[in-house]
C-alpha cells in the first residue's frame, strides 16, 4: 500500500513522503528532496545524532533509505500550526521497521525533523 496522509498534511510533507515512496528514480540523486528541505535542515535521527545543519548528510543519508526500503505504510499522522507528526512502517528486505518523523517548516519547507526509529533492528533488516 502506497503512503497516504491525511488530508490534515500540508503538501510538502505530502511531496516527501512520494519522493521516499517513489525509489531511486523519484529520488533523482536528491534533487527533488532537496527542494523539500531548508538549506541548513536541523535533523536528529537514531543512527547520526544530532546535526544541527544537516540537509547535505541527510540526502546522502536518504538515498540508502529509498534505495531499500518495499514499502512504506503510514498508520498515523497529526498536524497543527507548529509542526507535523507522522508514525509509519517501512517494509525492509529483512521485515517492517517502525518509525516516527517529527517536522517543524519554514517557508513552506521542511526545517527540522527528528526521526525515531530502531537503529540496529533498521541495520538488521538491510537499512542502510
């Protein structure tokens, strides 16, 4: 089943979740992600930390996503005025892998995100 938001999900999000759904050729060696992302992304995530200017890191990080990820399925997801949150499944090589994404905008653009996940089980299940 394809990703699919609510229609509460301000369209940006909308426009990310396709690009991660979309594999590598939707992915376009990031230039459609990048358009998504402020210049200087603020992002937390399970395996990298905290990076407090991360949009670089974060397309290289992606694109091992998108490049293994079947599927991803989202269970639920809530906005409001200051930010977006989104709870999904991602079908690995290996099997599903939980996870949670926290995004605040800017501009229309995604500012900051803070993905929670379970780094070794991701790695277990082929994530790169």
């Amino acid at each position: 089943m394809p990703a699919s938001l609510s229609s509460d999900a301000p369209e940006v999000l909308r426009d990310y979740y396709r690009v991660l759904q979309g594999g590598t050729a939707a992915y376009q060696e990031g230039v459609r992600m990048r358009e998504l992302l402020t210049d200087h992304l603020d992002f937390t995530g399970s395996l990298a930390g905290h990076l407090p200017d991360a949009t670089e890191g974060f397309l290289q990080g992606v694109a091992g996503f998108i490049g293994t990820v079947r599927d991803i399925e989202i269970v639920q997801d809530v906005h409001d005025a200051s930010g977006s949150a989104v709870l999904y499944s991602a079908v690995m090589p290996g099997g599903p892998v939980a996870f949670a994404e926290f995004f605040t905008f800017e501009d229309g653009r995604i500012n900051t995100l803070n993905l929670h996940y379970n780094g070794p089980e991701y790695l277990d299940k082929g994530g790169r």
